[in-house]
C-alpha cells in the first residue's frame, strides 16, 4: 500500500510539474485608461523558480490622438523600479500592442507604465505568462 501511495504520488508531482502554464489576463480596473498626459500602471509579483516571463500589452483607443510610451519596470522592494529595455511608443491607431520578454533572474515585481503625450483615451489591458523551471 505504501508503495502504491508513492508511485501515485510520484507521478502526479511529474504531472505538475510538466504543466504548461496559461496566459493570465489582469482584470480592469479604475485607472487602467490613459487620460491624455496621465499614467496607467500595472504591478505583476513574480513567484520564486520562474524561469522567464512574456508579457503583452493590449491598448485599445476609446477617443482621441493616441500618443505616449508604455515601459517595463522591475523592482525587487515594489519601490524603486527600473527601466527594462526599451520603451513601446504609442501610435494613432484603434488597437495594438507590443510583447516585453524578461528572462531568469526576474526582478519580483513588474510594472507596466503606460503613459499618455497627447488629448486621448487608450485602454491598457496586461497579459502575461510566466515560464517555470522544468522538474530534472
């Protein structure tokens, strides 16, 4: 009995830990819409044993000339955040968006900072995708 409750559990480890992970959008919410010269920011934490995330940003014009950047920053403490790569450069359309990619050390948290140069109303919606280190 002992060695069949082993087994079991052996393999629903190795289940686990070969799962794909999933994309996971960010709920809107109040202030995720870039006003004209304002800012939108969205914090992801990053769990421990990451080996990389994708992160994508979707922003959709409401109203307006769609202008401004959106960079990704990189904290350890969620106070002090970093410029990681280069900023997106927002443009007059309906709809786009742009994929940042950080790979392994990962800074704990993340931040989206969308921020607006223009007379516009653009939605910034996150998704992102964090890869683990698979099991030996």
């Amino acid at each position: 009995m002992k060695s069949l409750f082993l087994v079991v559990a052996l393999l629903v480890g190795f289940a686990t830990a070969t799962q794909a992970q999933r994309a996971v959008t960010m709920p809107l919410a109040a202030g995720d819409t870039i006003v004209n010269t304002g800012t939108s920011a969205k914090t992801i934490t990053c769990t421990y044993g990451i080996a990389g995330i994708a992160v994508e940003v979707l922003l959709t014009k409401i109203s307006g000339t769609g202008a401004g950047t959106v960079q990704l920053q990189g904290s350890n403490d969620n106070v002090n955040f970093t410029n990681l790569g280069s900023a997106f450069t927002i443009t007059n359309v309906a709809t786009q968006s742009t994929m940042f990619y950080v790979t392994a050390p990962v800074p704990q948290y993340l931040k989206v900072l969308a921020t607006g140069s223009g007379t516009e109303s653009v939605v910034q919606t996150v998704i992102h995708r964090m890869s683990r280190y698979q099991a030996p």
